[in-house]
C-alpha cells in the first residue's frame, strides 16, 4: 500500500489510529505534569502471528496486562474489539513497515505541534503491550529514534541487551524489568544505575538495599532518579493462576 494521509489511512487499514496521545488511564497521568504522552499498544507475545516479547515467560504471557483494565472492560461490552485493533496494527507493522511508519510518523509529528501549542514537553512510548527494539521501528535507513532526537522515547523490557542503546541515543530510555528468574541480572543493572521495574503486592520504601519508587504515580519513566527499583502494583487480569506467580514480589 502507499501511504498518502492519516484519513486514506484509516480508510484502508480500517484502523482509527495507531497510535494515542495521553488518552489512556496510564497516560493521562502525564498531563498534571504538563507532558502529553504518544503511547503505542500492539498485540502482545504471538498473538498476532508474529513475535513482538522476545523476552518474555510463560507467566508474564498469561498474566500480560494486555488483558487488564480498560480493554477488559471493554471486552465484557463489545467484545474483541480492541485485541482485534491490535492485531491488525500488528500485522501491518511486519507486513508494510514503510505504510505503518509513514502513518505513525504522522501521528507522533500532530502530537508533538499540539504539545507545542499547550506549551507542554511531549514523550513516546512505543512498547506498551509489546518489546520490540526501538531500531525496528525504521523508515529509509533511518530508525524513530534518529527521526525524533529531540523526543524523549522510553520502555519497559525484559531484553538485556536493550539498555546498551541508552549509550548511543541520549533520547532513549530503558527499564529493565524483573522476569522472577533473572535477579542477578537485575542486581547487575542497578550496580550500573539502570533502573529495575518489579511488581509488588505490598510497595516497601526500600529493596535488596535500594531505593523504591512509586511507578503508579505516572508512566515518564525517563524522568526517574538513576539506580532505582520502579515498584508497579499487581494488577488483576482475566487470565487466573493457581500457583504463586514469581515476577510478583508478594
């Protein structure tokens, strides 16, 4: 397909947008920081046909928050909807790069004049529901990350060699995320001051002797002290495990 506009765009794909700015319950935390937030959610693990968590485990495929909060809730009403949506922007990210970059280009370009125009800083996050290296996300030659230098682009991921990519593009930012089998690693990161996102039951002030943030307050990721544990709640999915659940730290 040749991308033309955003509205051939959604005329083709059958796709409203790919992607939102501060429209979701996560996101909409920014604004009281003044900071509009473009947030990316694809289908996650193989859900799609095509792997998009390289780094993931049986439990975090179960338990993935893919299947929580407004997207369940929206299930219980119309059904599939958004998992469908999901799927489709999915499959056109590995089927057409060059239409899914084009449209999402757009989108991130419209976000960023209305951020100017709120006088407000603008961010992106592409991974929300997925871990793909911000270098895949590439359009002649020249990945998102070089299209935006002056964009702050943050993730979650459970790929270690991910936050070797702070090192080149200052506009990077990565959390490294505990899987509940790789806490070595983990310890590793924060001896570096690469922050470590885990999941609590009960949020403690201090971890493994490091400091614990609070990563409900808001999502700017790239914002936080250095060399710090990101604590986020347990949050309830539909998917039920009967066994204790090993990336949550009761």
């Amino acid at each position: 397909m040749e991308y033309i506009s955003k509205a051939q765009a959604r005329r083709v794909t059958g796709l409203s947008y790919l992607g939102s700015v501060s429209e979701t319950v996560k996101h909409k935390k920014s604004l009281k920081y003044g900071e509009l937030t473009y947030s990316l959610y694809l289908a996650p693990a193989k859900m799609s046909g095509s792997e998009v968590c390289p780094g993931r485990t049986a439990e975090c495929s179960k338990l993935c928050l893919n299947e929580s909060g407004y997207n369940t809730m929206k299930q219980d009403i119309n059904g599939e909807h958004i998992n469908d949506s999901r799927i489709t922007k999915t499959r056109l990210f590995f089927e057409d790069r060059e239409f899914f970059m084009k449209m999402m280009i757009a989108e991130i370009r419209s976000g960023i004049t209305r951020a100017q125009k709120l006088n407000y800083k603008f961010s992106v996050r592409l991974n929300n529901t997925s871990d793909i290296s911000p270098l895949a996300f590439v359009l002649h030659g020249k990945n998102i990350l070089e299209m935006f230098p002056d964009t702050n682009f943050y993730d979650y991921s459970k790929v270690k060699s991910r936050v070797d990519l702070m090192k080149k593009y200052r506009n990077y930012n990565v959390t490294f995320s505990y899987t509940g089998y790789n806490l070595t690693e983990c310890e590793l990161m924060l001896l570096n001051k690469i922050n470590v996102a885990i999941v609590f039951k009960v949020v403690p002030n201090t971890f493994m002797g490091y400091k614990v943030i609070d990563g409900d307050l808001n999502d700017l990721r790239y914002r936080d002290l250095k060399g710090v544990i990101v604590a986020l709640k347990y949050k309830k999915v539909r998917t039920k495990l009967t066994t204790d659940v090993k990336f949550v730290i009761q």
